[in-house]
C-alpha cells in the first residue's frame, strides 16, 4: 500500500522516498534550462541551449502516475555562434520555418531509487516522434518569497540525432565526421505549484 506524507509545505513522502505535493506544476522559464551538447570534429564538446519553451508537470497522488509536457520554440537554439545557429535552423537540420516547434509528451513515469526516476515519452524533432526515457532526479521543494511552492528536477537523455531525420554531415579528411550523432540533452527544472 502506497504512503503518502505531507511535510508541512515542503517535499512529501511517498513509499519511503521524497516527491512534490500533488498538483500542477508549470516550468519557470528563466530559472529553467534546456541545453544539449554534441560533438564537433569527433573530439570537442560543443553546448547549446533552447531559449524559448513552455511545459507542466500534472503531479498526482501516486508519483508514478504523473505526467509531463514540454513545448520548445525550435528557433530560439542559441549555441553563441550566429552562423552556426543559422545553419542549425535551416532545412540541413531543425527546418525551423517547416517544423517550429519541439515536444515531449510523457507516456509514464517509474521510480528508480532514491531520488531518481525515469520518465518514458514521446519525443519529437523535425516532424519525427520517437521515443525516449529521461532520467530524471528530483531536488526538493521550498517556498519561495511570494508565498508559493517551487519544485526542483534535474533530468538527461542522449539521442542519436539521425534517428529523428536530422542527417547533415561532412567527412573529415582524417577519417570521421564534422559533427557527432550522438546528442545529450539536459534539463534543469525550477516549477511553480499553481493554486486556484
């Protein structure tokens, strides 16, 4: 039988472990990153970030019935190189003006150990939806100083960008390929319990 424990504001417990309290809980958009990392010429790490999304975390009663949703505006990749963001958003890779934006709907949540859980979902770039398992680390949560609640997740994947259609390389001379397949993507959440 599942316990459930309110602690006064704060994280409750459930079956042993710490979670939010039940509710919805939107993403605060400038305390919250999405960021991603790829490889370029087979050795450096090259990181970029999404500037604009939306998303909610539906917490229910029993974590593992929770679900998750995240809407990204395709045009607002920011890897600190116009040029390069440039080619990013044109039909080689994101097509942004075809495709704008990025989703991920969950499809089902399972607790890990401890403080980790893996969110399974439906992940789609470029027109292409597969899925994916985010790992997914929950932080705790506190007041903040307007009398809300503020719920904190770190959560990660790696995808192999060629599975949702995004083919574009060039051949190195020296054997290998410009820029890597494999993709890490990072999410650093800050949300906000909403209230009636």
């Amino acid at each position: 039988m599942s316990e459930a424990v309110a602690t006064g504001g704060a994280s409750r417990t459930w079956n042993g472990v710490q979670f939010p309290n039940a509710g919805t809980w939107v993403l605060d958009p400038t305390h919250t990153t999405v960021e991603f990392e790829a490889r370029h010429l087979m050795v450096a790490k090259v990181k970029g970030r999404f500037g604009e999304f939306e998303g909610a975390l539906q917490i229910a009663d029993d974590p593992t019935q929770s679900s998750a949703g995240v809407t990204i505006k395709a045009a607002s990749i920011d890897t600190r190189t116009q040029e390069r963001d440039d080619h990013l958003r044109s039909p080689d890779f994101l097509e942004v003006d075809t495709y704008p934006e990025l989703t991920f709907t969950s499809t089902g949540v399972e607790h890990d150990d401890g403080d980790d859980w893996k969110i399974d979902g439906d992940l789609t770039i470029h027109g292409v939806t597969r899925p994916v398992t985010l790992k997914m680390e929950y932080n705790g949560q506190t007041g903040d100083p307007w009398g809300g609640q503020r719920a904190f997740f770190s959560a990660e994947t790696k995808i192999n960008r060629e599975d949702w259609g995004l083919t574009w390389n060039a051949a190195l001379e020296t054997g290998g390929w410009m820029v890597g397949k494999d993709l890490k993507i990072s999410i650093e959440i800050e949300s906000v319990l909403q209230t009636d």
